[in-house]
C-alpha cells in the first residue's frame, strides 16, 4: 500500500511540473489524487444544493454542515426555509449567514455567526419586518454590520449586531446605501441617498461610532456617478469621485476625506477597490449606463508612481489576488439559446474569466462558464462585495467559483490560477466564497 501511494504522488508531482511547463492555452485534467495531495489554505463556505450551509477545505474534505433544516421547495403547507449570504470574519474563524423561513404571510430573518473552532452557532440577530440581504464584517471581527429592508420599503437600514449576541445598533437609513470600514472598527465612509424613494439627496459621509453615541459629519463633495467608497487596507487613504469642472474623476482622499490626488478619470460611471498593500487601485472605465454596476475597461494605478496599467476590453467585475499581484476579471458574454416550439430564444449570461498580472501587464483567458444566479446577482456590487468577501484562496493559487453546468444543476469548482489545470468540482452548490485566511 505504500509503494503504491509513493508511485500515485511522485506521478502527481510530475502531473504538476509538466503542467507548469505547458502552453498558455494548454489545459491537463487533474489528478484525482492532487485534491488530496495539495496544500490546504484557508476554508471555504457554501450554499449547498440543499439549501443548507456547508464548509470544507478546498479538496473537498473536513466538510462541516453548518444547518440541516432547509426546505427550498414548496411544502404542502407553503413553509420555508432558506439560509444564504456566508461572510467570513477576517480572521476565518467565524462566519455570518442569514436563515429566512415562515410563508409567504408571516417571514422571519434571523442572522446566524458560526464559531467554526467551537463548533457553535449563535443567533445574534432577529426580526419579522426587516431583512438583510447584504453583511459586512468590522474589521475586529467584534459586530457584523449589514443592510436590511425596512417596513416602509422606501430606505435602507444600515445596523450592526455584536457577534456575542448583545443588542444591534441602527446606525444610519438611505437608499441605495453602500459603505467601508476604517481598519479601526469604529469609523465608516458612507455614500448613500438619491434614490427616487428616499427622502435623502444623495451625500458622502463619515460615521462615528462612539461610546456615547453615533456622530455623523458629511462630506463637502459632489460625487460622479459610483456606489461603494473604499477605505484603504492600512487605513491612510480613501477613494471617492468627484465631479470637477464636467468631468468624472477617481480621486485619492487621506483618511480625513481631504483631496490628495486625481488617479485617474471615467465616461459614466465607475467602481474600484485597493490591492492588499494599499499601493495600488484598480477601476472600471464605465461605458454604458447601468441600474446598478459598471462594465469597461480595467486600469490599475500606483498611487505612489502613477503607473498605469490598462486591459482593453469589457469588465464587468474584478477581485484582488491576496499578494496585489493578480486580479481576477470576468467579461460579460451574452449568449443566443436556439428557438423553441414557439420560435422565441432565450439568452444566458457567459462569463469569461481572466488572470491580470498587474507586474507585467499581461493579461490570460482562464475559462468561460455560465454563473449560478447567486453569483450573478452579486456582479453589479462587486465593488462593495469585494471588501467583504473573496474567491481568493488565501495563499493566491486558486479561486472558487459558483457555475451552473451543461444541464443547468448548479456546482462549485476550484480553479488553479495557473491555467493549466482543468477546474476541479469541490460540491454541488449554489454560492461559495473563501476565507480570508
């Protein structure tokens, strides 16, 4: 039995060196033994084909089923119970997630945090009249903040519930409302109001969260066309807009919302985040007016250098390697289904993902697949979701991606950055994100 483990490694570690040596358009199916083999980083957490949640490593091992109880189809008696929305907390050892069950008269929402070293989960949070459809970790892994519905439906509410289950904390109301933790936990940049529903023009601000209450200071400048503003990872800078004699500007704020520089400028619309060494920012050109999103052209810039470096073509999301080397981008790609009994077609969405080498500026197709809807849905807020969670693994060789296949049942696989390895199915699933660590 052990020579014949010795054999089945050393002829995956050879698997491994000629796949480092292929062409770029080159893929080789992966060993079944390599899943087992490879190094583990970091954890990943999804939505069952169940509904359930489940986390496992990225082999598909250690799988921990986090709930048991949903019912995603209609029962007789028209109860459900759906859980969605895992967030990790930065450091990986806990995650949030959102349970919504009851029927279509009576629906509660309650948010779950699963301590993943304990082996428990509380719920920290409750309510029949609000839910949250969006969390977001502060950055001590002390509170989740997230956005919920309100009974009005015509704003949004922004509020925090400490993960040890104490009483949450309305913060701030605004519709649409997007927003980015100071790296100490107790400071917020906002950009919310203007919707034709809320009672709130649009407007930047700080919050505060003291001890002795919620301060608000609002910032003196008029935005260009965006949704999320992002705090640096270090916490010095903080990227805005700013509409400036007619023109849409990407601008570089210190950590008091004071101008600094102009990185860069956008037709439309844009959405951005930072690399993890707060040195450089990538952006989309927005091209086409959207309801929600940006889709055009990736520019990454050194905010120390002005180093630019430019893809040519249609973006519509992007994620951060964990180094700052690589990003991640997906291009849009409509496809025609052929004509049924009736004579109409369908389209679906494609999405071709692609590896940017920030260094060289070199870019590489990976594959195109058709996103599960969850996935999809998360697309046009990637720019909000991409500082509350990643399809990073931590040690930046792999991504998880949530896909529908040939049949339409949807799955989770692992992808090698390389490009030279074939993705690997880890589960069926509907959404999955990796922890950050």
């Amino acid at each position: 039995m052990k020579k014949i483990l010795s054999y089945a490694l050393v002829f995956t570690l050879i698997a491994l060196i000629i796949s480092s040596c292929l062409p770029q358009d080159v893929q080789v199916p992966q060993s079944p033994l390599l899943s087992t083999l490879e190094r583990k980083a970091g954890l990943i957490a999804y939505i069952g084909i169940d509904g359930n949640i489940y986390i496992a490593d990225q082999g598909g091992g250690n799988i921990s089923q986090l709930t048991a109880d949903a019912v995603i189809t209609a029962s007789e008696t028209g109860e459900f119970n759906f859980y969605q929305l895992p967030t990790w907390s930065l450091d990986g050892n806990q995650l949030a997630f959102v349970g919504t069950s009851g029927t279509s008269a009576n629906t509660t929402a309650k948010l779950f945090v699963a301590n993943i070293n304990a082996g428990k989960t509380n719920e920290i949070y409750s309510s029949e009249t609000e839910y949250p459809f969006y969390l977001y970790w502060s950055p001590d892994d002390a509170n989740v903040s997230f956005l919920s519905t309100s009974v009005t439906q015509q704003s949004l509410i922004l509020q925090t519930a400490p993960t040890d289950g104490g009483e949450r904390t309305i913060i701030d109301t605004g519709s649409p409302y997007y927003w980015s933790w100071a790296p100490n936990g107790r400071t917020l940049i906002t950009h919310s109001g203007g919707a034709s529903t809320s009672p709130v023009p649009e407007h930047l601000a700080f919050i505060q969260l003291q001890d002795s209450g919620i301060i608000e200071d609002s910032l003196d400048v008029l935005p260009a066309s965006f949704q999320a503003p992002a705090w640096s990872p270090d916490g010095s800078h903080i990227l805005l807009t700013r509409l400036e004699d007619s023109k849409n500007e990407l601008i570089l704020t210190n950590g008091a919302g004071t101008y600094k520089k102009t990185l860069g400028g956008f037709e439309l619309n844009t959405a951005f985040g930072w690399s993890s060494d707060s040195k450089k920012v990538a952006f989309i050109d927005g091209i086409q007016a959207m309801n929600a999103g940006a889709i055009g052209g990736l520019n990454v810039v050194n905010i120390e250098t002005d180093e630019k470096v430019s893809v040519d073509e249609t973006v519509i999301a992007f994620f951060w390697s964990p180094d700052g080397e690589k990003i991640a981008y997906f291009i849009p790609q409509l496809v025609s289904d052929s004509a049924d009994s009736t004579g109409s077609t369908a389209q679906r969405l494609l999405l071709q993902l692609n590896m940017l080498d920030v260094k060289t500026g070199e870019s590489r197709e990976l594959f195109t697949y058709q996103p599960t809807e969850q996935f999809r849905n998360t697309l046009p807020y990637f720019d909000q979701y991409h500082q509350s969670n990643t399809i990073w693994s931590p040690d930046n060789n792999n991504l998880v991606l949530s896909f529908l296949d040939q049949d339409g049942n949807p799955g989770i696989a692992i992808v090698a950055v390389s490009g030279q390895l074939e993705p690997r199915i880890l589960a069926q699933g509907y959404l999955a994100f990796w922890s950050w660590k």
